[in-house]
C-alpha cells in the first residue's frame, strides 16, 4: 500500500512520505523482476479517504471543507473506493498491468496546492 504522498511532499511527514517513494520503487522494481513469472506487482495510492490517518481533518468540519475543497473532484474517498481497486487489481480484468502504482485520489496529484506541498 502506497500513498498520494509518493508523489506529494509533505512537510512534517518526510519519513513518510520517503517511505511512500520507496513503495514506488520496490514496486517498480519487483514488477520487472517477476514478469517473466506472471506474477504482476502494483500498489494503490490513496488520498484523502475517510480513515484513521484522517480523523482529526475528517471530524474537524473547517478542516474537512478546506481539504475537500482542495481536491478536485471535492470530496474525500470512503475505504471501499480502495477496495474496489484492489479487487479490480486482483481480478482477470488487470491482466496486462503491472508496476504501476493506481491513485485513488480524486485528482489530488493534478492538483495545484497539492503539488506545492502544502500539508
């Protein structure tokens, strides 16, 4: 499991988003090395979704609006939406995939104030 802040800076949170990049990379790194096997490697990279690592944004209503509003599609994921993908990822139907890392993230990698690492 990855993040959005593989990408995304995030100051305050270095540690975690570094370990986030090296995902990436193990990832990556892993998908070419069992190709040849079959075996695809991928990882999810959630945004902001409606789970612990968010409670203080998520119950805080000023906090929730002012991050939501930040996201372009304006609202924060519930768990499923990660589940969903990650079914999806383990199914028939994402067969030819792999080393990719899937954003579930309702654009907040396009997104400008994202992108300037604001946390």
């Amino acid at each position: 499991m990855s993040s959005v802040h593989e990408v995304i800076p995030w100051p305050t949170f270095a540690s975690y988003a570094a370990s986030k990049g090296g995902v990436r990379m193990l990832t990556q790194s892993l998908a070419l090395e069992y190709a040849h096997y079959g075996i695809r490697i991928n990882a999810i990279g959630p945004g902001a979704i409606n789970t612990p690592i968010n409670k203080e944004k998520m119950q805080d209503d000023a906090l929730r609006k002012e991050l939501e509003e930040m996201i372009p599609m304006k609202y924060a994921a519930e768990p499923e939406a990660v589940a969903n993908v990650a079914a999806w990822l383990a199914s028939e139907q994402s067969t030819y995939i792999t080393g990719q890392t899937i954003f579930i993230d309702g654009g907040m990698t396009l997104y400008p104030s994202f992108q300037g690492g604001k946390g």
